[in-house]
C-alpha cells in the first residue's frame, strides 16, 4: 500500500505476516519516499513495523512540534553532513553548525523529535535518514543516505517542503489504511 505522492512525499508498506502483539503488528516493510528517492529496505520481511505504526501515531499527535534548532534556510547539505558523522567524532565539542555547538544540534535535533528516520526500525539500516521540521504552515523534509564512512552520498540528498495539510494528512491516511489491514488478516501465532 502506498500513500501519497512519491515525487514529493510518500509512505509505502506491505504485510508478509500479521500478528497479535501491537508492538509487533507485522513483519514487512515500511518505506518512505521523499523527492522520488526511496529511504528503507523494500523487502518482504524488512521489519517489524509495529514500532513505526507507534511512531506515526505520536507523530501526529505532536504535530507542530518537531522544531529544527537551526534557521529554516539551513543547507540540507551541511545537515546531512553534520548528521552522518554524529556516530564517527569522539570530540565534537569544538564543531558548530550555524553557531550551534554539534552536540546541542544533536540533542535538540532528537529530542525534538525532527529524526523521522530511523526510528529503531531494522528497514532503515541501510543508513537512511529522513528529517522533519515543522516551520510554520509547511514541513521540510531532508532526506539522505549515509555510507558505512560515516558520509551522506551527495546524490541520495533530497530537500522537500510540503504543507503541513499534506503531510500530516499522509501520516494519517497511512496510520488509518495499515491499522484496517492489520485487524482484517489472519494473526500469526
């Protein structure tokens, strides 16, 4: 099933196996789509996606509030780089971005909830990253992949503002059609 517009912003998943537990919910895949570039492994069994089903479901609930600790004309590309070696520097107390110290940027960044993706889902260990600012009536979404070096490939940057309508209805639409699909199929046990 996929929701919304791949060019722009889109939600894609598919159930190889339903079950009862709704931490679990199904074994599948879960994908975003961002600027015609897919984020997350499109596998049968990719991931258990009840985690992702949780997600969107507080995404929602928090709408509005996934604020960006930079100003909203930030490079994408300084994001992206600045995000693809949180895990490679031992010493990033020095380093700033846009004035903000690195691990400030880091800290506001996820408590903030603006990391999208991953979102402690094994579909997204291929180093996909979506970010998500809500800036007023618009989100921007920056999305990228990052290599086992710890560098975004310049070529999977995709940088998308959308109205939060859109966005925020896609989540919903995605959330409402998985929870149908999930209760109507026979659970595994």
């Amino acid at each position: 099933m996929m929701i919304g517009n791949p060019d722009a912003f889109a939600i894609e998943s598919s159930i190889f196996e339903a079950y009862d537990s709704p931490g679990q919910m199904a074994l599948g895949f879960f994908v975003f789509y961002v600027g015609g570039r897919r984020y997350g492994y499109r596998e049968p069994d990719s991931t258990l996606i009840g985690t992702s089903f949780n997600g969107v479901r507080r995404r929602i609930a928090d709408r509005g509030n996934h604020k960006s600790p930079l100003p909203s004309e930030a490079d994408a590309a300084e994001i992206a780089a600045a995000v693809s070696h949180e895990n490679s520097l031992d010493d990033m107390d020095d380093m700033r971005l846009y004035g903000i110290p690195w691990l400030q940027f880091f800290s506001a960044l996820y408590s903030s909830g603006c990391v999208l993706a991953p979102d402690n889902e094994q579909g997204f260990d291929d180093g996909s990253y979506v970010l998500q600012f809500d800036e007023g009536d618009t989100v921007r979404l920056i999305a990228f992949h990052v290599t086992a070096n710890y560098q975004f490939e310049a070529g999977s940057l995709r940088d998308v503002r959308l109205p939060q309508e859109d966005f925020y209805g896609i989540l919903q639409e995605w959330h409402t059609h998985f929870e149908f699909e999930w209760r109507s199929l026979p659970k595994v046990t």
